[in-house]
C-alpha cells in the first residue's frame, strides 16, 4: 500500500508512474488525506502522517505490517516492484540522512515546482479496485 499526498501533481504522476511500472497489480494506494491513512496511522502512532512524505506499508493489514518513509518508501517501492526497477534502487547505498536530505527539499518545493490539483484525483478506469479511500 502506497499512501501518497493525493493534492500534490508530482506524488499523482508517480502513482501513475507506478501503476505502469507495477505489471503484477502488486502495489496498492490511498491517499494520506483519506481514511485508510488514519487507519494506519492509528495503528503506528510513531509515523508522522505529514503530507510532505510517502508512505509505503507492506503486508498491509496482515500481522507483519510495516511502514517505510520518505526515502526509504521510494527504495522499498523500487526494490519491490522488482526487475530493472531494482536497480533505481540502488540510491538507498547513500546515506540516509541524506537520501531524506534530498527527499524533504524536493517535498518542501513539490507544490511551487509541480502543482496542486484542486481535489484528489480519481483513479483511471481498470485502476479502482487498487485505490481506497
């Protein structure tokens, strides 16, 4: 499940980027404006619910639930997308603090640089049943 800022145009071309990217129908999405993030963010009351940031939850839901922030959501995505992908990857050898460096200064500049749609968007047809709410 990839919890993503569903007002911020870079955050929706990736999760359209994703939804290409991901042949086997493997990854999920919820915006973090809409219930399913306060569901999990009520379960993990230590990750910040910050529109500035991603989100990824593996084994969503299930007993070995997990969650993955900023920059570490983006190499986990990557990594489990498998493939080619898992070569992009390869940015997760940096640092982390500055691999989060990098994240949040592109994150504080995203809706200046990119764009903010006026509501979430809704999913393209074929795509629904991987959205919640």
């Amino acid at each position: 499940m990839v919890l993503f800022d569903g007002v911020c145009v870079l955050c929706d071309s990736s999760v359209r980027w994703l939804l290409d990217a991901d042949r086997q129908k493997r990854l999920s999405f919820a915006p973090l404006q809409g219930e399913t993030a306060r569901e999990v963010l009520r379960r993990h009351p230590d990750v910040t619910g910050d529109l500035s940031t991603v989100l990824y939850v593996r084994d969503f839901g299930g007993p070995a639930e997990t969650i993955h922030q900023r920059s570490g959501a983006a190499a986990a995505i990557l990594r489990d997308l498998g493939g080619r992908y898992r070569l992009l990857a390869c940015f997760r050898l940096l640092p982390r603090p500055l691999r989060d460096a990098i994240y949040d200064w592109i994150a504080a500049h995203r809706y200046r640089w990119f764009g903010k749609l006026d509501a979430c968007r809704l999913p393209e047809k074929g795509d629904e049943l991987r959205f919640l709410l």
